[in-house]
C-alpha cells in the first residue's frame, strides 16, 4: 500500500478495499467487457491505492536445468515431444548458478527465479536446488524457483533453504487447459499451489495469453486465482512466444489491447499481487509496456534472456524506465 493509502488506513479513513476473494466468473468477464479506457483507468486507480505507480519490481529467470521434460504442455520449447532444436542439458552446479545470480545483481535484478524443465521435483535433486537457493538468498537477493509439481514436504525443504517464491502457472482457464497441456491436470497445479501455501511461502502464479484461447478463458484464469485461499503474491502474465515445432508454433499474436485488458483485469481482481508482464516483451512496443504500467503491471523481467527465448536488452530497458520516469521498487516491497 502506498504510505499514504496506508496511514489514512491506520487512522480508519478510507484506505483501499481489501482484496475480495468471492468473485464470480460473470463479474470477471464483465470486466473485460467494460469501455477500454473505463477498465484501464479503473484498474489505474486500484494500482494507485495498493502502489507507487511509478515503481517497477524488476526481476531476472535463469534456466538451471533446461530441455528435455516429459511434458506435453503445448507452447513449450522444453517439451521432449516437441522438435523444437532445444537440446537438454543436466542441472547446474550451485556455484554456477550462484556466480549468474550475482551478475544479475550487479544489473539492476532485485529477484532470481530458477526455472528447471522437470514435471516435479525429485527428492535426488533437492540438496543441489537447496544451495542455490540458500547461494542466491545470501547474495541478498529474493529468491524464486519453478521447479514443476512439489509435494508438502518439498515445499517446506525449499522454503527452509531460503526460498521466498515458488512459481506454478495455472496457465490458461480450466475450460481451456486440457486443449493446452494433458500430461498434468488442473488439479494436479492447485494442489501444488496449496503445497507451497501451506509450507508458509508466497506462491507466484498466473498464465498466459495468445494460445487460441478466448476472452472469457482468460477471464476463467483470473477468476481461479481470484477464488484462491490467498491471492498469488506474483501474477505474471505471459505473452506466448510462439515456438517452432510445438503445437502452439503458429499461433495468431494477440491483439495488444486485449493483452492490457488482461493486465488490468489482473490489476483488479487480485489488487495487491505483483502484476508482471513476463514472456513477450521482446515483440511489445515501448507504448504497449507504458499501458500495461499504466493499467497496474510493475513487475518485469530484466536480462536479454528468459529461459529458451530472448528479453529486451538491458540497455532499452534503462531507456524505457528513464523516459516513464520509474524506478525499480525498493526490495521487500514486493511481499
Ligand atoms: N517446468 C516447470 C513448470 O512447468 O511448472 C517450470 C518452467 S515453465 C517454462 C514455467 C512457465 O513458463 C509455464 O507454466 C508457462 O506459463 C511459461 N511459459 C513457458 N513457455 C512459454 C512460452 N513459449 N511463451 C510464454 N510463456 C511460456
Ligand atoms: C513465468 O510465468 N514466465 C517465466 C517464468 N514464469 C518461469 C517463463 C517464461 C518462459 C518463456 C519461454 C522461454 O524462454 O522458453
Ligand atoms: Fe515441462 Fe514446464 Fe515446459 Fe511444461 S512448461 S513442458 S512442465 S518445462
């Protein structure tokens, strides 16, 4: 909440609605169905009452372990399934992972999400996860990793090791989903989500958008995150980038307005998540980023690389930030 919000709020005068958790599907799809500038000014507003609209949490991925997943989920370029020319490789080493976190450091990163190509975490695999996590964190960073499907009690090994944030994409509504991804279920992602929540550790979730769904898909998305026990702390929404040889590989971009009415919807209904625009920035104009902020994104990615695809370069986006006049958000406000 921003520090004037906050102390009217500490007074009992006004301060911002707090987060609903009772939405209904009808009411998120009439959102995106509201006058373009109508939705953009009101999630501006909902931005405004929860944040300094002028900061930018700014966070870096780091692929430690990428290609070939036994998943099937079709936008990947990771999937063994796909012919997508990604070649796997084993997990990192922690020192090497450690050394790519202090660089992203050095360059402006406030958070470090390690992103692992697995379908769930094997127990083999968690002391090396463990180190990089526990690496990360003493560098003075926030730490993040998506690593697949956890159970409770690898959910409590990592938060023990330091991590802040578990990533797990609901990626699309649940009507859409199984058009989507067949080797996982819906259900099989919230019970993730419910294990990381119930080991004390804030969850990073949301989707992404420009796979053939439609509008009232994505309004489905939102409502799901919605409806959680506790909104995700993160909700990062993903602009697919279409990957030759998946099944996604041709698919139609979708319209940019339609992206900054789902950043705004995003804004609303979870009015005190981190909204960040995640894949496909590289393919978005500076105006298109400048709506989204102004519809309540603040979260972004920095680096020239997310895991198998490229970011902008650091350059342009020290430009951009220098031209909106924005700032990266001071860490721990982010939680
Ligand atoms: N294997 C783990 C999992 O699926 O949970 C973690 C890594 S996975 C790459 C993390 C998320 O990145 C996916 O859930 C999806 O939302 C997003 N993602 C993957 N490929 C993408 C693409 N081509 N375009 C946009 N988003 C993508
Ligand atoms: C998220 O929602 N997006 C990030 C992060 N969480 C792990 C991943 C984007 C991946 C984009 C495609 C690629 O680089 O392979
Ligand atoms: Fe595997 Fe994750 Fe890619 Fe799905 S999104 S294929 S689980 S790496």
């Amino acid at each position: 909440m921003n520090p004037h919000a906050s102390s009217l709020a500490a007074k009992g005068i006004g301060g911002p609605a707090p987060p609903r958790h009772e939405w209904s599907l009808d009411e998120v799809e009439a959102l995106f169905e509201l006058p373009f500038m109508e939705l953009v000014f009101r999630a501006a507003e909902v931005h405004r009452r929860w944040f300094d609209p002028t900061e930018l949490q700014l966070s870096q991925l780091l692929s430690v372990k990428t290609g070939g997943c036994p998943e099937d989920c079709g936008y990947c370029a990771q999937s063994q399934k796909f012919k997508t020319g990604v070649a796997a490789t084993k997990l990192m080493d922690a020192e090497t992972v450690i050394a790519a976190a202090a660089e992203a450091k050095a360059g402006g990163a406030q958070r470090f999400c390690m992103g692992a190509a697995w379908r769930d975490l094997k127990d083999r695999d968690l002391p090396k996860v463990a180190a990089m996590i526990s690496g990360v964190k003493a560098l003075g960073l926030e730490t993040c990793a998506t690593l697949g499907m956890l159970t409770p009690d690898q959910a409590k090994a990592l938060k023990a090791a330091g991590l802040d944030f578990y990533n797990h994409n609901l990626d699309t509504g649940p009507d859409y989903y199984d058009k989507v991804v067949t080797t996982r279920t819906y259900q099989d992602r919230l019970d993730t989500l419910a294990a990381v929540r119930d080991a004390g550790m804030p969850t990073c979730c949301g989707g992404i958008v420009g796979m053939g769904e439609t509008r009232c898909d994505r309004a489905g998305l939102l409502h799901q995150l919605a409806i959680l026990p506790s909104h995700p702390e993160s909700l990062p929404i993903n602009d697919l980038m279409p990957i030759p040889g998946t099944p996604l590989g041709d698919s139609k971009a979708v319209d940019p307005l339609e992206f900054v009415r789902m950043i705004a919807a995003a804004r609303i209904v979870c009015p005190k998540s981190m909204v960040r625009i995640a894949a496909g920035r590289e393919h978005m104009s500076r105006e298109l980023q400048a709506l989204c902020f102004l519809a309540g994104a603040n979260s972004i990615f920095i680096g020239g690389r997310l895991l198998t695809t490229n970011n902008p370069e650091k350059t342009a986006d020290e430009a951009l930030l220098a031209d909106l006049k924005m700032k990266p958000m001071p860490v721990g406000l982010s939680r």
